[in-house]
C-alpha cells in the first residue's frame, strides 16, 4: 500500500475521520463534531470525500480496515470524546444488553434485515423501536464480526440461524402490519 493513501487529509488522519464519522451516526451533531476538530464545513465536505475514495482506490484494503478497526474502537479520542449523543435511557439499556446478550444482537441483526425486505428503513426501525441509533449498532456488529473469528463453524452456525428465525418472525410481523404478502392466499 502506497503511504500516500494514510496521509492525513487537512490534518485529518483516517483514525480522526473514523471517530467523526462513528459520533455523527452516533447522533451527535455535525456541526459540534466539527467543531471540537476545529475544521469548517468545507474542509469537512473535502475530508468526507476524499477518505472513502482513497479507501475505494486501496487495492489492499488496508485503508478500510483500519476505519473499521477505529470506528469500532471504544478508546476514546481526545478532541470528540465530550460529545455525546442523547440517547433514551431504554436505548442506553438496549444498547448494554447488545453488547452482552449475543442473541438479543442476532434478533435485532434479523429484524432489521426483515424490516429493509418489506421496503423500512432497518435502521431507523432499530432507533425508534430500542433506541440504539446506527453508529452503536455498527459498532458491536464490528466487535462481533472480530469474535465470530474465534468461534468454530457450529458455534458460528448457531448464531446465524438464530437471526434467520428472528428474521422469519419480524418479517411475518411486517407482512401483518403491510396486510400481508403479494403472493398470499396465491395457489399453484
């Protein structure tokens, strides 16, 4: 990989960018993510543009894994770790059992790929019905991914048709909510 690719861009290095980018999914605003960087708008439009392209142009992917690495970083930074999303106190809870409750993760991972089939928005469903907004969900999904590393194949298994379950029951629930499937009541 070309050093070139890290080179901060207007001082934002990929591990600043990946720690902005989690506090705005986070629901932090913008404008004080900005600000506690000390940049403007423009130079952030420039910085949001330029990192997910050199990240597109890394043949290596060493760029895109090291976003991932620090977005799901729980170390704090240094300029951005005061800002805090307001989140419900049942988001907070939900948010906690998530990162503890492995299978309460795979029925929320489950409903929120039913709800994107029956044209929702999963993550906004995930936000308004547990108050977990994208940018923490994102995030435990990532620490996961790294545990399921270690997980054998029927472990690994276990956990994925638990969340196709899930799915299944979350999208009858749709469908019910919708008034029911395009092919319902259809014979062949």
């Amino acid at each position: 990989m070309s050093k070139d690719f890290l080179e901060p861009i207007h001082g934002i290095s990929i591990e600043d960018y990946a720690a902005m980018s989690k506090k705005i999914v986070q629901g932090v605003e913008e404008a004080l993510v900005l600000e506690a960087m000390g940049i403007d708008r423009a130079v952030w439009d420039e910085v949001n543009t330029l990192w997910p392209q050199r990240m597109a142009e890394d043949t290596s992917f060493q760029v895109s894994i090291l976003y991932g690495r620090y977005f799901a970083d729980e170390t704090p930074h240094p300029k951005l770790d005061a800002l805090k999303a307001n989140i419900s106190p049942e988001g907070i809870a939900n948010l906690a059992r998530i990162k503890s409750d492995r299978y309460f993760f795979e029925e929320l991972s489950g409903a929120r790929n039913a709800a994107y089939e029956y044209g929702l928005d999963g993550a906004q469903w995930i936000l308004e019905n547990f108050g977990i907004n994208l940018g923490d969900f994102q995030s435990v999904a990532m620490q996961y991914g790294e545990e399921n590393k270690k997980l054998d194949s029927e472990q690994l298994m276990e956990y994925l048709h638990y969340q196709g379950e899930k799915k299944d029951e979350y999208a009858e629930k749709f469908a019910a909510e919708q008034g029911g499937n395009v092919a319902d009541g259809v014979e062949f």
